[in-house]
C-alpha cells in the first residue's frame, strides 16, 4: 500500500515535470499553427489531473499521434493521449476555445485589422508576420511586443524580386 503510494507520487512528480516542456512547445508553436488553443487546454487541464491521471499513466500510449496532427518538437510525445480519455471519464467541466476570443478580446495591435488579438497582442496571422520579421531582421520597431490595438502600422511587404533582394539586404545589415 505505501509502494502504491510512492508510486502514485513518483507518477505525479513525472506528469508534473513533463508539464513544463509541454508548455514551452506550446509557446514556441503557437505562432505557427492556427488550433493550438486545443492543445494549451489540454496543459492547462493536465495540471489539475495530474493525480486523476496517475492510473493511466503509460497506458494510452499509441494514440497520441492521432490526438495531435500538429508537428512537435523532439523527445517524448507529449501527453495529449491521456488528457482526452481523463476528461471524459474524470467528468471534469469542459473548456472550449478561449472566451477572450469571442467577446471583449482586444483588438490586434495592427491598425485597421481588426481582429481579436492571439499571442503578445496580435492577431495570429500578424503575430506570424512579425515572427517572420524578425527572424528575417526586418521587425519595425513600432511592432513591439504587447502594442496598444490598432496602435501600430502594418508593413507591406515586397513581392517577388524584391523580396528576395530585401531579404538580402538584410541579411548583409544583420551580419556586418
Ligand atoms: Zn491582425
């Protein structure tokens, strides 16, 4: 009985670890795919389950490709395979999309968008844009992270030729 015990704590301890990685790749991914709201539920539900889950710990295994088409970063699968079946049984409430995203969200930091704002105050397709910016050097520095909404100009950006040679350019700047 005290071995059940431990083993029930050291479950808990293990899900618990796994829990902080799997937050950090929801953040890193969160620019990049549109339905990740999904997949950050599932953490945060995680969390309060962690002792709920314990039984079930390493018994759903197969299924977690299915449960998350999205890419993932290397290592272990992350633990969507268990928190579907834990929800439906632990007869938890169940949380949809984020109600920010329907009423009073905020609007996206790029004037005249309009949308509601997803991640450091954009909307998800200009937060990829200024992902992109950046990592190609060219983020305006009005595009700050958590700007007032419809505080800040979008760019157009070149097409064609003369993207490729703005790009260049600024590769050359970024690395003289
Ligand atoms: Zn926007």
């Amino acid at each position: 009985m005290s071995v059940d015990k431990a083993f029930r704590e050291m479950v808990r301890n293990e899900i618990e670890a796994q829990l902080k990685p799997l937050r950090d790749l929801v953040s890193r991914l969160e620019a990049g795919t549109a339905d990740l709201d999904r997949l950050r539920s599932v953490a945060e539900q995680l969390a309060p389950l962690a002792s709920a889950v314990g039984p079930l710990f390493g018994a759903g295994g197969g299924r977690a490709a299915v449960a998350a088409p999205a890419r993932r970063g290397p290592g272990r699968p992350a633990r969507s395979a268990a928190a579907p079946a834990a929800a439906a049984s632990g007869g938890g409430k169940r949380r949809g999309r984020k109600p920010a995203a329907e009423g009073g969200a905020r609007e996206c930091a790029i004037g005249g968008c309009g949308k509601p704002s997803r991640t450091k105050g954009y909307c998800a397709a200009h937060y990829q844009k200024l992902r992109m910016l950046e990592k190609t050097g060219r983020r305006p520095s009005a595009w700050v992270d958590y700007a007032e909404p419809n505080s800040v100009d979008d760019i157009k950006l070149p097409r064609g030729r003369a993207a490729a040679k703005a790009l260049a350019e600024a590769a050359q700047k970024n690395a003289g």
